[in-house]
C-alpha cells in the first residue's frame, strides 16, 4: 500500500486542498477532525511497517514532503489545510530516519532551503525586530519568525501569520534533523545515530551558560580529539554549494545579533526534548520487553502445565489398557480352566458309566450262569421223571425269566431316553453357555469401542456401571452352574436308587426261587 504511488497522490491532493473540480482552497483549515484522522492513519502504516521494513515508511514520508515543498508546490503557493500540514510535519519530526537513501534526503533538503530562502527573501525589506511589535509582519523580520514560536502563547500574532511561520519553522527543523544523521560505509544510505548520553550531564545549567560553554570548548573538544567524525548528511550538504548559498543568503538578510542565540537555545530545548522522548521510550520499552518475558514464563508455564497433564492422561490411558489386557487374560484363563474342570468331570461321568455298564454285564453274564445251571439241573430231574409241582415251577421260572428280560429291557429303553433326555439337555446349556461367551464377547467389543469414543468422559461411572454388570452377570452365571449340579446330582441320586431298586428286585427273585 505504501510503494503504491497512488496514495501519495491522494495525500498531496488531500494536504493541497484541491477539490475533484479541480479548484483550490488558499489558506484553509479542515479542523481538529480531520487532522486527528489523517494523524491516526498515518500512525497504523507506521505500526503496520515497523515490524517488517521501518525504513520504507520514513522513505514514503520524505518522499511526501519532497512533493510538498517542491517549487511552486503547496507549501511555496500557500495552498492547502495548514493545520492538517502543521501536523504532517510534526509527525514527520517524531520518526527515525535511519537506513534511508541519501538521494531522497538531499532532495528534501534541497527544496526546503529553497522554500525557506523564497519565504524570507520575497518579501519587504528585512528589519531585525521583535516578532511582538505588531506593525511589523512577521516575515519581514527573519528573527521574529523564531520569536513567535518560542514567546508564551498570549503574545503571539494572528492564528494564521503564526501558523505559516510554524510551518517553516518545522520545515527548518526537520532539515536539522536530516544533516545531523551519518553516512553508511557505501554512502548511499543514511546510518544509525550515536547513543547520546552526555547531554543528561549538563541539563541543570541555564541556556546561557550552555550557550556560552559550548562557544569556550568548541576550540578545546576539536583540540583534544584527534580522530575525525565519521562522515554524515551534513558533509554533503556543505559541499553543495547551490543549498549552502540559498541558507547563507536567508542568514545575510538579518541584522540581529540574538538570532544565533536564539538558535541555539532552540536546539537545545529541542535536544533536550528528544532525549527525553527517548529516555521515555526506553523505559517503556524496558517495560514492554518485562511484560513480554513475563507474558512468556506464563505462557511456558501453561505450556508446562499442559504437557504435565497429556503426559498423566496418556500415562492413565496406558494404565488403563494394561489393565484391560489383564483383565481378557484372567477371563480367558478363568474361562479355559472352566472348561478343563467341565472336561474332566465328563471324563469322570464317561468312566464311571462305563464301569457301571461293566458291572451289568458281568451280572448279567453270572445271572444267565445260574439260570443255564438251573435250567440244566431242571433237565436232567425232567429226564428221572417230573412231577406236576415240578412242572408248574418250571413254567413260572420261565415267566420269571420271560418278565425279568422284559423289564431288562424296558429299563434299557428307558436309560436310553434319559441318556438322549441328558444329552439334549446339555447340548443347550452348551449352547446356552456358547451364547453366554458370545455375548459377553461382544459386550467387550462394545465397550472398547465406547472407551475409545470417550475416552476421558465420565470413565469413572462406565466404570462402576460396567463393574455391577459383571458382577451380576458372573452371579447369574454361578447360579447356572449350581442348577447344572444340583441336576447332575439329583440324576446320580436317582439312579443309584434305581439300581438299589433293581437289586432288591433281583434279591427277591432269587429267594423265590430259592
């Protein structure tokens, strides 16, 4: 926005006080207003420009005043808004020049001195007098244009004389400003200025005394100090010889011998003030730099803090899985150490079933012994002849054998419906248990995935619901388990008094028989 060049052309057009008629305005003033606006802008680019390339904007500014003061420009026609180029000027006067090219400083000098040779020469006849005598103008005395800047403000002139005297008053100190910068080493820019600290020292002396000792030991300090200054703006000044001629020609035309004086007092106050000013400065950016390192321990501090605490939560979270993985391996072993308990007690079953099916065969096998005996023993006291009580005993053995063999029978038929009963019934509770561990299989998953979906909300009462789940889950189970035997042990009950049964069937039989 800057290196544009339209915005400079709408500053001149704007400090020129042309109108988009194309008219002029001679001597106007636009108010406190549009002084303050024009301030403020000007304040933002500054801002805008310091961080990156300062020197561009103190470029753009001499460039202004350059258009400004140029011949026949608004300064030499008196056209345009003094208040609003009053005030340019003394924002211009605050800003560091340094790092600025040297073309563009000489330039500005050069149509300053012009200006100011024009102003004081172009006019009546020069008489040294006192700006306060108000029969005299005050361009007509070169020393009443400094006397009405420094006098106290209820001896000054009209508004108007005054504030075209301030103009060039602080035309003339911005070239002071400029000569008094030094050289870079390819003398093509402007350089940085010395720290000046020997000023503070001789502040309590009056202006006179000041005045006075710098006239006694300006022969001494050059004396004294062997090494030359280091080049500066005013080297060049000095030899062009067409800008020294118009200054030393605006001199020759006053006759009074205070005007040094008053010179040098105002430089000075000005110095002086500058000083100050940057005194001020310092300690506020001292202050600015403190507050920015505390800004910054904060910051590190809340950093730290922050860090801190991503480190305890990511710590948690690994605590956390660990004992999740714990926890799937102690359920798994628990479940694995189930099965092996449940796989062992079948195997028990299956071996105790298969010597109670021993133990009936070999029964069996002495009961059909004694009954092939007695059939034998039958026979042979058939063949010595039978009686007819014989012969009835020998059918109801039959029908004993006959009905022992069906009930034998019956019985195996119905073990066999208990076993299939059995069978069934553990085929579901092997499923139910299978949909049991799917279940919970899945309820896993669904609560891993919702811990990776909070995280770090409300974990805690996730938790302890998850916690009382479990516990009555693993109830419910411990109660399934118990039925299961509580069953198991009511179906051994149930057949050994079977057996018993059968036994004392068999008991009896046999003492029949008998």
């Amino acid at each position: 926005m800057v290196s544009d060049p339209t915005l400079v052309h709408v500053l001149v057009r704007f400090l020129s006080g042309t109108n988009p008629n194309s008219t002029s305005q001679h001597s106007a003033q636009v108010g406190p207003t549009a002084t303050q606006a024009m301030h403020e802008f000007m304040s933002r680019l500054q801002v805008h420009l310091s961080s990156t390339c300062p020197q561009v904007f103190s470029d753009f500014l001499l460039r202004l005043m350059h258009i400004l003061s140029s011949e026949r420009g608004p300064f030499q026609s008196g056209q345009g808004p003094l208040d609003a180029q009053v005030k340019l000027l003394d924002f211009t006067l605050e800003q560091n020049f340094e790092v600025v090219s040297v073309a563009t400083i000489l330039s500005v000098i050069e149509s300053v001195t012009f200006l100011v040779h024009h102003y004081i020469t172009c006019s009546d006849k020069l008489v040294s007098r006192s700006g306060s005598d108000s029969s005299v103008g005050a361009r007509a005395c070169f020393g009443g244009l400094f006397a009405n800047i420094i006098r106290p403000g209820d001896a000054k002139a009209v508004c108007g004389e005054t504030t075209r005297d301030q103009l060039m008053f602080d035309l003339l100190k911005l070239v002071n400003v400029l000569v008094q910068l030094p050289l870079s080493g390819d003398r093509e820019f402007s350089g940085r200025l010395p720290p000046s600290g020997a000023s503070a020292a001789d502040s309590s002396a009056s202006d006179e005394e000041k005045v006075c000792g710098s006239k006694e030991g300006g022969s001494s300090g050059g004396s004294s100090s062997n090494q030359g200054p280091a080049s500066g703006v005013a080297d060049l000044v000095l030899a062009n010889q067409q800008i020294m001629s118009q200054i030393l020609s605006a001199l020759g035309q006053c006759n009074s011998s205070a005007m040094a004086m008053i010179i040098v007092l105002r430089e000075r106050r000005e110095r002086k003030e500058r000083e100050r000013e940057e005194r001020k400065r310092g300690g506020e950016r001292r202050e600015r730099t403190k507050e920015g390192e505390e800004r910054k321990g904060k910051r590190r501090e809340l950093a730290r803090k922050e860090e801190e605490d991503r480190r305890e939560r990511k710590s948690k979270r690994e605590k956390e899985k660990r004992g999740g993985e714990e926890r799937k391996s102690k359920r798994k072993r628990e479940e694995e150490d189930k099965r092996e308990g449940e796989k062992r007690w079948s195997d028990k079953e299956e071996r105790e079933r298969k010597k109670e099916t021993k133990k009936r065969k070999m029964e069996r096998g002495r009961e059909e012994k004694e009954r092939r005996e007695r059939a034998e023993r039958k026979r042979e006291e058939r063949g010595r002849g039978e009686s007819a009580r014989e012969k009835k005993e020998r059918e109801r053995e039959e029908r004993g054998v006959k009905e022992k063999e069906e009930r034998r029978e019956k019985g195996k038929s119905e073990r066999k419906k208990r076993q299939e009963c059995i069978k069934r019934q553990e085929i579901k509770w092997r499923a139910k248990e299978k949909r049991g561990e799917k279940e919970q299989e899945k309820r896993e998953r669904e609560k891993e995935e919702r811990d990776k979906k909070r995280e770090c909300k409300g974990e805690v009462r996730e938790r302890a619901k998850e916690k009382k789940e479990t516990k009555k889950r693993e109830r419910e189970r411990g109660e399934s388990t118990r039925e299961r035997r509580e069953r198991k042990s009511v179906r051994g009950r149930e057949n050994k008094d079977r057996e018993q049964r059968e036994e004392r069937e068999r008991k009896e039989r046999r003492e029949k028989g008998q």
